[in-house]
C-alpha cells in the first residue's frame, strides 16, 4: 500500500473512533430520555461504526502497519436537541472521506473493505439507523 493509502486508513480509523464516541454519547442522552426507539438506532449506528473501526485496524495490522493508540481520542460535544442535524452533517463527512479513499488505487482486499464501509455510511445518513456491517 502506498504512503497516501496508509494516511487515509490511519485517518479513517481516528475518525471511526470519534464517530462511536459522538453516536455512544447520543445513545446515553436517548435511554436518559426515555426515548428507546431512538436509544435503540442510534446502538445500530454505535455498533457500525465501532465494527468499521475494528475492520480499518486489521486491514492495517494485514499490512504490517503499527496502528495508533486511540486512547488521546476524546468524545466530541453533542447535543440531544436536534441530533439527527448534527448527525446526518457527520455521516456526509464520513461519506465523502470514503469516496476520497475509494478513488484512490486501492488493492482488491482494501477496496472492498472501503466500498462495504461507503454503502453502510451511506445508509446511516439516510437513515440514521445501523446495524448494517456484516460480519
């Protein structure tokens, strides 16, 4: 893989973190409100992202890659009052990260790694529901 590629991974995988963070919050915010449906989604989402998180790390780890200690990651501010605003903001952030990496001259394990991710991220925006990853 070349410099450029491994950039966008380590990238992506920093941004995944924060992504389970903002949705891991949101989720508290949710159950504190008594709104299960939303509390229930938005565990969905938390779970993708925590899964696209774990798969970026092994794709890096399959190519000899020393990955970063997320543990400096902080939760971003997040605001249960209009969530889905912020959220849907995020996800198009996410989307457009993926189509970068995508266009780039991936190797056929990363692009269908990157392109299974890009479809979930899609579907969240449209959705703001998850538990899309496959296994």
């Amino acid at each position: 893989m070349s410099p450029d590629i491994i950039r966008e991974l380590h990238s992506a995988r920093r941004a995944e973190k924060e992504q389970a963070l903002f949705y891991r919050a949101l989720v508290t915010h949710a159950e504190n409100a008594g709104d299960t449906q939303v509390a229930e989604d938005l565990n969905g989402l938390h779970a993708d992202e925590q899964h696209h998180l774990s798969r970026l790390t092994v794709r890096l780890v399959e190519a000899d890659q020393t990955v970063e200690d997320l543990g400096s990651v902080r939760m971003p501010e997040t605001s249960y009052d209009d969530w889905q605003t912020e959220a849907r903001k995020r996800e198009e952030a996410e989307i457009a990260r993926y189509e970068r990496i995508a266009a780039l001259l991936l190797d056929s394990l990363t692009a269908a790694l990157i392109a299974e991710i890009l479809n979930v991220e899609r579907q969240h925006a449209e959705t703001l529901g998850g538990k899309f990853m496959s296994a």
